[in-house]
C-alpha cells in the first residue's frame, strides 16, 4: 500500500490471480480440487491468513492428483501471501519452487511470474540491477512463448508494473507512470467491458499511489475513478485500502485532516481485517501526524508502537532474505548494487547483531544468570536490568526473558493481540516499576506511562478493582 513500491505488483496480482481463478475453473466445473482452489482464492480476499492455512494441503491433493493447473495456481498464491507479509526470505524460497515447477510443467506465464517474484525480493534489497535482470528473464520467457494468450497479457503487465515500481524506488515517477499506462492501454479487450474496468480499476489505484509523491491532484483524480469502477459485486480489499489512504493524504495535505482522518481510518480498518501488511508504514506515520496535531498521545502511542513492531518485523525480513542473496552470489562475482548492499546493509545489519550477541555473552558470563528453572533474581540482576532500559539497550528484553522465563509465552498466552513493543512494556510492570519510575527511565511524560499502561489493562480486559501489578506478580 502506499509510497513503498511493493504496493504497485501487488495490486495488479489480483488480475492475475482473477484469471488463474477463472481458468482453473472453466477446466472443469465438477471438479472437486478446482472448486476448492476457487473458493481459497475468494478467502484470500477477505483474509489472507486462513486462506493461506489451507494452502499446504491444496498443495499435496494438488501434487496427488497431478493436477498440474491448480498446483501453479496455489504455488503463486503462495508466493503473493510471502509477498503481501513483506517475508521476502520466505518468498525468495516460494519463488524458486515456482520457477522449478513452471519450467517442469512448461508453462511460461508462471515461469515468468517466479521471476517477477525474484525480481520484488531484490528491489527490497535495493538490487536494482539484479532485479532488472529477473524482469528481462520474466519477458524472455513471454517473448518466447509460441502461443501467447489472455493470460500473457497479464503476465507482461506484471512485468510492466514491477518496472514502474523500480523506477518509483529511484524517484523516477514520470517513468514510473509511463510503464503503467503502458499496460493499460494495450489491454486486449473491450473498452467499457466488465474485465476492462476490473483491470482499469487496480491500475487506477496503481497511478494515484504514483502520483501521491509529486502530483496530489493527479493522485485525487484516479483514486476517486478507481472507485467508481470498483464491481459491484466486489468488497473493499487492499486497493480500495490504498484508494482510501491516497483520498486521506491528498486531505493532509490540504490540511483536511477531519476529512484525512476518516479516510486513512477506512484504509486501516480493511488492512486489518484482510491480514494485508504490504506497506503500512506510511499509513501508520500519517495516521501519528494527525492525531499528534488532534494533541491524542494515547493514539499517538498506540500507531507508534504499531509502526514500530511493522519495521521490525521488515528489518529482519531484510537481513535475513540478504543472507540468501549472499549465498546463492557465492559462486557468481556480486555487481556493484550488490557489493553496495552488502557492505552497507548486510554489514550494519550483521555489525548490529554482533555487538548486540557480545553484550548479552560478556554480562551472561560475568552475571552468571539462572538457568530456566530457577526463578530468583539476585539484586545486581534487578539494577542491570534498571540500567539497560535506562539506556534503552536492545538486549534488555533477552536478558529479561532469561530471568524471568516463559514470561512472554504466558502473557501471549493470556492475551495474543500484545504486540512486541507492549510485551517489552509489560516486562517493566512484572518488574514493578511504578509510573513514575517508568516515566524516569525511559524518558517520556508521566501521562504517557500512563496511557500504556490503560492500553494493557483493556487489552488484557482487568477490572478496575484488580492491581495490575499483583496480575503480573501471579503470571
């Protein structure tokens, strides 16, 4: 969704997948296997995550039945659910069982998409010219195949749209809306059509979000005409998410933000509900600025912590897809893009969790922690633990855990919505600390303590009658 180009391929997938849907289908509509695959899809709209639950096991009936159609089908679906949950490392691998399987069972537009695949994990890696590489394979292999078809025209737009996207990376916008338009206007159908406005009604949304980094009134008119094409019989999915969050900034920007607000609330309400977490981050900055101008800290707090837990989740998304990258260039000489990756990501990355290792090791070995069974703390534990959240060290929550053990899987356990950032909160309270003494260590305003810590009682749903510390005291 917004200004990271992964939004761009993703939204346009759903033409794809559309056709893949329809062509399992017409194969054969007594087909049980098929019906399935069918009826997985229309989840994956509505949620991504149960429908990807029952992905595995399509897969082995799939493979059982040699029903080599619905296998492609479900492998690329596969790889959309990796590429929607910004895994990269996990999609890298998915994109490679696709590829095996597409050139086995010679099918060139699923050979072309494993590419197109590989070629979003290099960009998010910024391996610009690798990826290049992958997309000027993906277009090889469109370019010979004997027999194009409807569905060829999807899998170059495909093409075209990942390129926009790497033009987007490089601020490069014109040429990014230069692709786009490019595979609207060789659509091979009929203008007006209900396919034609399907296709118009992703692309649409492709060109607001473009537009948003340079051109708001551009970006307001084709969100708003992606609306109007929306089927009738479709519900909000990701694009209108995207549609609704280019309308909220547009607003922003125009120092709406009454109006702002309810658009990018519209946009993560879908988010949320779909399991989509493609690009959230500037929703989430956005939704920070508003409420920091409506004086809310309690949301502010609230998106905040969201946002935080997202890019920790998309940095070790990162090093560890980086790690692949460097293993399968151990036997190629790297490019320059990526040699430039490697030692300034892979190695901030690695340097990072090096220093992070040796702190833990040096005050393990010198503090001699308790082993898991043992669940007394000595005092010069208690005050380390005091000094590495007074300097906000990173290996707090490692060391916390070794102290205190299971205490998260018991309080995920409790209450599975807590995000990371709210566990490491909680382990403040298990350490009873008093507000103010939170507020003083941390560096932030009494109010602000005590905002987080109403957020964790109404998550955790305490009465008012009942101590909080107490609950963390018997957890």
């Amino acid at each position: 969704m917004y200004k990271s180009i992964k939004h761009y391929i993703t939204s346009l997938l759903l033409c794809f997948a559309i056709f893949n849907v329809v062509t399992v289908s017409a194969q054969n509509n007594e087909n049980n296997l098929q019906d399935k695959v069918a009826q997985n899809y229309k989840l994956y709209k509505v949620n991504i995550d149960k429908a990807f639950v029952q992905m595995n096991e399509l897969l082995i009936e799939a493979a059982t039945s040699r029903d080599t159609v619905s296998e492609l089908v479900l492998l690329d679906r596969v790889c959309r659910y990796h590429y929607s949950k910004n895994d990269v490392n996990r999609l890298i691998d998915s994109a490679g069982k696709l590829r095996n399987k597409a050139t086995l069972y010679k099918n060139s537009n699923f050979e072309a998409m494993s590419h197109v695949y590989m070629a979003e994990a290099y960009t998010t890696n910024l391996l610009t010219k690798k990826a290049l590489k992958e997309l000027d394979k993906a277009m090889g292999v469109l370019n010979n195949n004997p027999a194009p078809d409807v569905k060829t025209f999807y899998t170059r737009s495909n093409v075209l749209i990942s390129q926009a996207s790497l033009y987007s990376n490089m601020g490069k916008y014109e040429e990014a809306v230069k692709r786009i338009k490019k595979a609207v206007e060789s659509y091979p159908g009929k203008k007006g059509s209900k396919s034609y406005n399907t296709f118009q009604h992703v692309n649409y949304s492709n060109l607001g979000d473009i537009y948003i980094k340079f051109n708001k009134d551009s970006a307001f008119y084709y969100a708003t005409q992606s609306i109007k094409l929306l089927p009738a019989e479709q519900t909000d999915d990701w694009i209108m998410a995207t549609n609704y969050y280019i309308i909220g900034k547009v607003y922003q920007l125009n120092k709406d933000n009454d109006s702002a607000l309810r658009y990018l609330l519209m946009a993560d309400k879908i988010t949320k509900e779909n399991g989509e977490v493609t690009n959230t981050a500037d929703l989430y900055n956005s939704l920070i600025e508003i409420y920091s101008g409506h004086g809310d800290s309690l949301k502010v707090e609230e998106y905040k912590d969201k946002l935080k837990e997202h890019e920790l989740f998309v940095l070790k998304s990162k090093y560890n897809s980086l790690q692949k990258v460097i293993s399968e260039e151990k036997d190629e000489k790297p490019s320059n893009d990526v040699n430039l990756t490697l030692l300034v990501g892979g190695g901030l990355l690695l340097l990072t969790i090096s220093i992070a290792v040796m702190i833990i090791y040096n005050r393990r070995k010198k503090l001699k922690i308790p082993s898991s069974k043992d669940h007394v703390i000595t005092n010069n534990e208690y005050e380390l633990l005091l000094e590495m959240i007074k300097k906000d060290d990173s290996s707090f929550i490692y060391t916390f855990e070794k102290l205190y053990p299971d205490f998260s899987k018991k309080l995920l356990a409790a209450c599975p919505q807590l995000v990371q950032t709210e566990v490491e909160f909680c382990a403040l309270l298990k350490m009873k600390l008093s507000t103010k003494q939170i507020a003083q260590l941390t560096y932030i305003e009494t109010r602000t303590v005590q905002n987080k810590k109403h957020r964790i009682r109404k998550k955790l749903n305490l009465p008012a009658e009942v101590d909080i510390y107490h609950w963390f005291d018997t957890l």
